[in-house]
C-alpha cells in the first residue's frame, strides 16, 4: 500500500530543495514563488539552465536537456505563468540549429561528473529526441502560457519533429521514440496529421508495452508509465487498460520502506545518483494521483 504521508520526511532527508518545493507545490502545500526561486539558481545569464539541474549534467553552462526540467516547474505553477518560460523559449530558439532541430548537447568545458553522451554530442547535429521532447513539454505549457504557445521556437521544433517522426519507419532508440510519442500527444488535436501519425507510430509499441533501452544498464526499460503516464489521453488509448492497471500496482509497491522511489538507471557520479531519487519520487506521487492510487 503506497504511503504518501512517508514522502515529505523522504525528501526532506534524501531530495533536493526543488524537488521538496515541487512536492510542495503539487500538494498544495507550496507556491509557484518558492518553487520559482528555487529553479532560478540554476539559471545562467543566457537564459538557460545548468549546474546540475539535470543531475547527470554537472556542467554550469546552459544544456537543452536542463531545459527539460526547468519546464517540469513551468508546466506544474500553472495556472501561474513564469516571464522565464519565454525567456528559456528565447534561449532554445539561439541554439537552434538551421533545420529547426535542437542539438542534444552543446560543448562542455567542465565535463567532471557528466555522462559521457552529453560530452560527447554534436553541437551542430539536430536531434529528434531532444526537440520532441522540449517541444512536447512547451506544448503542454502553452496550453496555459500565451507567450510560449505563440513563440518563433516552438513553432520551428514542432515543424522539424513532425518532418523527423515521418521518416521513422519502427521504433528506434527506445527514449527517442517515447519523446516523440509525447509529442504528438501533446499536439494531436492542433497540428495536422499529428493523430495519425501517433496512431501510425503506436503500431510499433511491442505487446509487452516496453521497450529496452540500448546502451543502459540490463534491466533499464521504457515501460508503459513511461510511455503514457497521465489517464485520458490519446497515448494513454494504445495501452492495454490491464497492463496500465499492472504497471500502477508496481510502481506503488516500489515505494522504499523510507517512503521514495529509486530510478532503474545508472548515474554517473555520486551527487547525480543520490538526486534522482528525489526526482523519481516526485514523478511517482505525479502519476499514482493523476491515476487515483494512493
């Protein structure tokens, strides 16, 4: 039986102060101006965000992928809108390269501590699974927020990812494609052709509903939660209802004795490690709420 009252002592122990402000925040507890003040000391200059923020990326400078987790507070203030938001689209938007794409990574000088793919991506290489991925997020954002909805950036990711997710004819990579699913998700009642496309690229979800993820540890899978985490959306429809229900019953049977949840990756040094597990709890109270368990 999943103990959320155990959480709060959890975090306050083991997670970061942002994830304890989000969990604040997403139990009514909190406000959109403590978590926003929390996230703002990642913020650079330029706009966007680094130092940890993604705790596999211990670089200070700005990355796409710590954009992904500064949208993560964006997306959960709202009604609550941000000037940041824009100002993070505005950052996307000068590293977006002449197709539209974003990179995966952009050079870091201070790579102690950061996996060794971000280290090693090409700066001028577009990536589906990162646009798709920010763009998705900035789609559900903009339901609420006007000044992301109508910005230049996400009108040039999503035109690149619909292009990309065309020419996909299986899968692939098992993250890529659970972004790119996202994405269309997120746009399949506002961008043209986007449902068929979700329901062209749901012919390829194995029967088990998950995927292993090539180059991660043995057991490291995109499972059905990861794919379609939130109830009544058209990703959540090509899902058998008994594998979601199944999938509920062990995510909340994996809550520690301690009352969080650990992560099924490997991390790549020991700060980013123990932060996932305040990030991983969050997003299981996230779902398990949304899905009436708990």
């Amino acid at each position: 039986m999943t103990d959320f009252d155990k959480i709060p002592a959890f975090l306050a122990t083991h997670g970061r102060l942002l994830d304890r402000r989000r969990f604040e925040l997403l139990t009514g507890t909190g406000t959109a101006e403590a978590a926003l003040a929390v996230l703002a000391g990642y913020r650079n200059a330029d706009g966007g965000y680094g130092s940890g923020l993604e705790p596999d990326l211990r670089s200070a400078t700005s990355q796409p992928v710590s954009a992904l987790h500064a949208f993560e507070v964006f997306e959960e203030i709202a009604p609550v809108t941000a000037p940041e938001t824009a100002l993070l689209c505005d950052w996307l938007g000068s590293i977006t390269l002449p197709d539209g794409g974003l990179p995966f990574g952009l050079p870091i000088p201070d790579p102690v501590g950061c996996a060794p793919f971000f280290v090693s991506a090409d700066p001028g290489e577009s990536s589906l699974h990162m646009t798709s991925m920010l763009a998705a997020i900035a789609h559900r954002i903009a339901r609420h927020d006007e000044a992301v909805a109508g910005h230049d950036w996400l009108a040039r990711a999503t035109d690149h990812s619909m292009r990309r997710i065309a020419e996909l004819d299986g899968p692939g990579h098992a993250l890529e494609f659970r972004y790119a699913l996202q994405f269309l998700d997120a746009v399949h009642d506002v961008v043209p052709g986007a449902d068929a496309e979700l329901r062209r690229l749901g012919g390829f979800i194995p029967s088990t509903g998950s995927l292993p993820v090539e180059g991660g540890l043995a057991d490291e899978a995109m499972r059905p939660l990861d794919f379609a985490p939130d109830p009544g959306r058209p990703l959540r429809d090509l899902f058998p209802a008994d594998r979601i229900e199944a999938e509920l019953d062990q995510l909340a049977a994996e809550q520690t004795a301690e009352g969080g949840w650990t992560v099924d990756w490997g991390s790549f040094s020991p700060a980013g490690s123990f932060e996932w597990h305040g990030w991983a709890t969050v997003r299981a109270f996230k779902i398990l709420r949304a899905n009436n368990r708990g």
